[in-house]
C-alpha cells in the first residue's frame, strides 16, 4: 500500500511538472510589444573585457493583432533585437521590422493577411478563398555584410536596417539584383578559407506541383556578383537551408508533396497543404560553386532538414552534417501551434552524410540522437573539416521536449559538454564569438589534432535565455572551453523577449554614440 502510494506521489509529481513545462514554454511565446532601449543594469558576474561588438538576434515576436491570435510562429512579424557589448557594459535595443504587412496590419488593427503556416484571415474560407498575397514577414534571421544589416525572410527581398537605431529603410533589392517579390534565403553562409570573404546564398522559387527554381548567388564585400546560377527541381521544393564547401553548394531537396487545393480555396494555410512522404528518399544535390562543371544527385535516407551544421571535402567525399527530422515537422495536432505537446516534441537528430563524387555513393552515420537544433561553430571553419560543434539541445536526452540546453560536441574524439537552464529555462540558438586574437585557425591536422584546433574553441557562447520563473529573457555569456561551469555572466533584460530563430556577432559597436 505505502509502495502504491509512493508511486501514486511519484506520477502526480511527473504530470506536474509536464504541466509547468507545457504553460512555461508556451508563456515564451506572449507577444513583446514594447520597444525598448537601455542600458543592461542587471548583470551578474563579469562581461569579458575582450568582449567587443554586437549581437543581433531577429524571431517572431508579435503573437496577436488586436487579440486576434496567430497560429503559428513562421506567420509572426519579425523584431530584430541587438547586444552592443563594450568594456564589460551592455546597451540593449529591440524594434519591429517596418515591413509593409505590419504597417497596414497595425494601422488596421486586424489581421490583412493569410499566414503561410496556419493564420488565417476572419471571416472564413469566404473571406480567405484565393488570396493568395504573400506578407513579407522579415523575421528569421539578420546578416552584416557589405556595411549593410539586412533582415531576412525567404520567400522575399531582405529589409535593410539601420545598425545603430534599428529603423527599418526598406525593401533593399541589393542594387538591382534582386526583382519585386524574389526570393532570398535567410541562411546565408560566408565563406573565410582563402583569405577574401564570400557570402553564397540563395532563393528558392517554389513549383509546388511544377518544377521549383533555387538560384544560387555569390557575393564580395562591395555587394559585386561573383557567381550566379539557377537549376530546375522537379516538384515542390522547401528548402531552408543550403551547406558549402570551399568548391561546392549542397542543396537538400525533401521529401514532400503538395495538394494546393484546400489552399486556393481559402481552407487551410498553404504550409499545411504539404504532405510527407516518409516512403521517398531525400534528394541531396552537389553543385559546383562556380555554376560550370557536373552536378551530382544522391538518393539518401528519408529525413526532413531544415538545418545543416557544416559541410567539408574530404578526398573523394563531400561530408555533410544536419539536423534531421523523421518527416515534415510542421503541423501539430491541429492548426494552433500552442496545442504542441512538450513531452511529444518535433525533434531532429544530428546525422553525418557522405557524398561520394566519384562512387556515386551516399552513406549515412547518426552523430548525435538527443533533440538538437541550431547548430553553431567557429566561423572560420565554414565549409572546413572542424572539430567543435554547439548545439542547442532537449534537457534529457531520452526526452523529446523543447530545447532548453547548450551541448558541445567534439566530432573527433565524441567528448561532450552539457550545460542546462532547464527545468525553466528555454534556449536560443547560441552564437559562438572567437576572442579577439583567435579569429583565424590553421586547418584542421588529423594527425596533430590538439595543435591544429587549440584555438577552434577560444571564444565565448552568447545565448539568450527566456526564464519562466521570472517571465523575463537574459543574456548568457558562457566560455566555449568551459560549458560546465556554466554562464561567466548574465545580462538581465526587463522583459522577455519571444524565441528567436537566428543571429549574428559583428566587431562593430551599435550602440549609443557615447558607449
Ligand atoms: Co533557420
């Protein structure tokens, strides 16, 4: 009896705490309407004096109009919040994207749009049937380059902003490259190896159920095209991110099908008009990076990718390492996404593919089975063999709930390091900064594997952390070498701030001009 009872304690203690899990992770996604600017006067322990530049983070942040709810997070206007970090002080910024949606949805005071992913116009399927406008939401990710911060979104032209004030200037069709309404990845890569920077990106046209278009660009520092070049997919295409290596891109085509018809009636978002197709393979296709030569096709295992970590070459092989779900992750149980079960998480696992360009082979290894997103490391090993790898990561590793720790992974030698905010602390993505100094690596030397990465992890983690005990975000600054001991310093903001997909660290000082 008193066993029975203890196990009774023991179960009522479990579904507890699923509760809290379940109302905390939800409470992160309130909307923050506030714009704010201030001085960080809360911090506990010590920003590192080398610590120098600033972090711009950009995610959905407003999950109602006028109380009309939005039902899925990629249907949420973008805000765009920055870290200027000097001299031990931190100025904290955070400001919508003014695109042209929000402003009219703001003057209106309801929702004008359909969500790709689930928000819905009011009225019904009368009031939704054949609308088929897209709004430009600019809220997944923010890149520094050329002296321009532009706000991304894929299915758009990037928004260009003000570094220092945050203030939306507009739609930038990046000197005439980009037309009205073209498509431009919020994934990015820049490419460091040979000393003359590159950013390679690229946009996907969709077909859905004719031939979609990925057009793939390469840019310098003054914005000049270096390569440009588009191919033909058959079928729909969704496509979140793209890897590189220092002669390649990699384009992953997943397994879907599309039924638009619900869509065009005005009965469900388009997103949710996507079919998994578990049953396919996924397609990878190696491109050259200059557009000229052969292209190759591999047939791999069924997985759904929105991420990949990093890729390199090695002999005849292109390896590539991504975060792969079982199938299509989108839809939840129904069409609100706050009906996600947190015990029953969407979760991706690491996996490493090898390409091989001469054998026509493909093989596939799991690195890592925990539930892992938002992968992070050096940035001069882009498209480079590399050692570490952060992650953002479920706290337990037999559990698939909500990401709420940071792991490091050593791909050499499969040492890991854990550091956890849970059971109330929710993660972001965390930016890996090399200290001032440790910016540039030699190459990765299998055979002098300590000498040849004892810089890779020189750096800091900067990783913002929504606290439900306190509804409130903050700072963490963790030692790359040392996730263990856990943050070197916190930077308390006011408020919270809603989960944000992806950021940047640039040198560059954006914060007042009297920092
Ligand atoms: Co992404």
């Amino acid at each position: 009896m008193l066993s029975f009872r203890s196990a009774q304690t023991k179960n009522a203690a479990i579904q507890n705490s699923k509760e809290q899990l379940q109302r905390d992770w939800l409470r992160n996604y309130e909307s923050l309407k506030e714009e704010n600017a201030y001085w960080i006067d809360a911090i506990e322990g010590e920003i590192p004096a080398a610590l120098h530049g600033t972090l711009l983070r950009n995610g959905p942040a407003l999950y109602d109009i006028n109380g009309q709810r939005i039902m899925h997070p990629f249907d949420a206007d973008g805000m765009v919040s920055s870290f200027a970090i000097a001299n031990g002080r931190a100025f904290f910024r955070n400001r919508y994207v003014r695109t042209e949606g929000f402003v009219a949805e703001q003057q209106a005071g309801k929702v004008l749009y359909r969500g790709a992913f689930g928000t819905q116009k009011p009225g019904g399927w009368f009031n939704n049937v054949f609308d088929l406008r897209l709004k430009n939401l600019a809220n997944t990710s923010v890149v520094y380059w050329g002296n321009r911060l532009l706000a991304l979104w894929e299915a758009g032209e990037p928004h260009r902003l003000e570094p220092n004030t945050l203030e939306t200037i507009g739609l930038d069709p990046l000197d005439g490259i980009l037309c009205p309404g073209n498509e431009f990845s919020a994934h990015p890569r820049i490419d460091f190896h040979d000393g003359t920077p590159r950013m390679v990106t690229f946009g996907v046209k969709t077909g859905f159920t004719s031939q979609s278009v990925v057009t793939i660009y390469e840019f310098d520092e003054q914005w000049h095209v270096i390569h440009r070049h588009a191919y033909g997919l058959p079928g729909v295409m969704f496509m979140h991110d793209m890897a590189i290596t220092p002669n390649h891109c990699i384009i992953v085509q997943n397994p879907i099908d599309y039924n638009p018809v619900p869509y065009l009636l005005g009965i469900r978002a388009a997103a949710q008009c996507l079919v998994a197709r578990p049953d396919r393979p996924s397609l990878m296709v190696v491109i050259p990076r200059t557009g000229e030569g052969p292209m190759y096709t591999f047939e791999t295992h069924s997985t759904f990718i929105y991420h990949h970590a990093n890729a390199f070459e090695q002999g005849d092989e292109v390896v590539l390492d991504s975060l792969g779900y079982d199938s299509l992750p989108l839809n939840g149980s129904g069409p609100d996404f706050r009906d996600t079960d947190v015990m029953d998480f969407p979760a991706a696992r690491l996996w490493r593919t090898r390409l091989n360009l001469k054998t026509g082979q493909a093989s596939t290894q799991l690195l890592e089975s925990r539930n892992c997103e938002l992968p992070s490391y050096h940035p001069a090993r882009e498209g480079q063999p590399y050692r570490y790898l952060y992650l953002s990561v479920a706290a337990q590793a037999q559990q698939d709930s909500p990401l709420q720790a940071i792991l490091k992974l050593d791909l050499h030698t499969g040492s890991q390091q854990i550091w956890s905010a849970a059971p109330r602390g929710f993660v972001s993505e965390a930016v890996f900064v090399p200290r001032p100094g440790s910016e540039q690596l030699p190459p990765l030397d299998e055979t002098k594997l300590d000498e040849s990465t004892s810089a890779e992890d020189d750096g800091w983690l900067l990783v913002l952390v929504y606290d439900a005990a306190r509804h409130r975000s903050s700072l963490a600054i963790l030692d790359a070498r040392n996730l263990v001991q856990g943050p070197v310093a916190w930077l308390h903001l006011r408020h919270h701030i809603p989960p944000t997909f992806h950021g940047t660290f640039v040198p560059e000082w954006f914060g007042p001009a009297s920092a």
